[in-house]
C-alpha cells in the first residue's frame, strides 16, 4: 500500500484556532484545490511522521512542531496519514511547491468547498478537537475507509501528480 502524509499547521490567537492550508502549484493536478501540506512516504524516511516532518519543510518551509497523528484514510491501496502542528501565525508567500497559503479559522466553513472531496469529515474531527489539542490532551484518532466513487476522480489527479 502506498503511504502518503498530511500536515494540517494550526495556530491559537487570543483563543482563536487557526489553520493554514495552499494549493499546489499552477500546472500540478490538484491545482486549485486547499489542502494541508504533505506527499508520498519515500523509502528513504525512517517513519510516517520523518515523512511529514520532510514534506511540510519541502512545501512550506517550516519545521514540524508539536505533531500529533490525528488518523489515517485508505482509499483503494494508499492510506493517508494526519497531522496536525503548531506554526507561528505569520504569513506564508508562496513556495516552491504551495501557493496561496492562507490562514482560515477553524469555525469558518466557506473554504472546504475549495478542498478535496473527503477533507470535510477531517476538518469536522479538527474542529471538535483543536481544544485538546491545544491543551495537550488527547486526540481521538479517526480511521476512515473509503470505497466507491466519493473521491475515485480526486485520486485519479493525485495519481497523475505522483505519474501512476
């Protein structure tokens, strides 16, 4: 099964949560859509989570801070690891492979309809969590498995990107 890993970097300001999502470069297959940041798990990381930390420095230039595994979904044969991490509440130019970082409080909603199919049940889990989180308590972790077309055409293009 092929492995691939999410960060979603979060922040708490005057006790509001935020999270910080982009979108793939112009000319990447999920171009357009928001995300965390993250990618495939390559035989040279020495976990899941060295993974995560690699990918959300590649994408966005910061490191993994205070990651917690939020879950995982499988879809077909990948399986998707979640984190959550606390970055600074700064803006974020476009990188190398992110554009259009943009902050979002959690208790908005008007941006999963730019996400990818499936996103909204995480960012639900996000939001019902984010206290604990930020208190250090424990995370409930979700496991979601996925079977039929919901997000078939959202990994078709995520196949496209990785050249599969």
């Amino acid at each position: 099964m092929k492995q691939f890993t999410v960060v979603f970097p979060v922040a708490l300001v005057e006790e509001t949560a935020y999270i910080l999502l982009g979108e793939q470069k112009p000319g990447k297959p999920l171009a357009g859509y928001l995300n965390g940041y993250g990618g495939k798990v390559e035989e040279t990381d020495e976990s899941i989570l060295k993974a995560a930390e690699r990918e959300l420095d590649e994408e966005l230039g910061v490191p993994l801070e205070n990651p917690v595994y939020i879950g995982s979904i499988i879809h077909q044969t990948k399986e998707i690891f979640f984190y959550l991490s606390t970055i600074e509440y700064l803006p974020h130019g476009d990188t190398g492979e992110m554009v259009n970082n943009t902050w979002f409080t959690l208790k908005e909603r008007t941006f999963e309809d730019k996400m990818l199919p499936g996103d909204t049940e995480i960012m639900e889990h996000i939001r019902a969590n984010i206290g604990n989180y930020f208190e250090n308590r424990e995370i409930e972790e979700f496991r979601i498995i996925k079977e039929g077309t919901e997000i078939d055409s959202a990994v078709q293009e995520l196949n496209k990107s990785i050249g599969h």
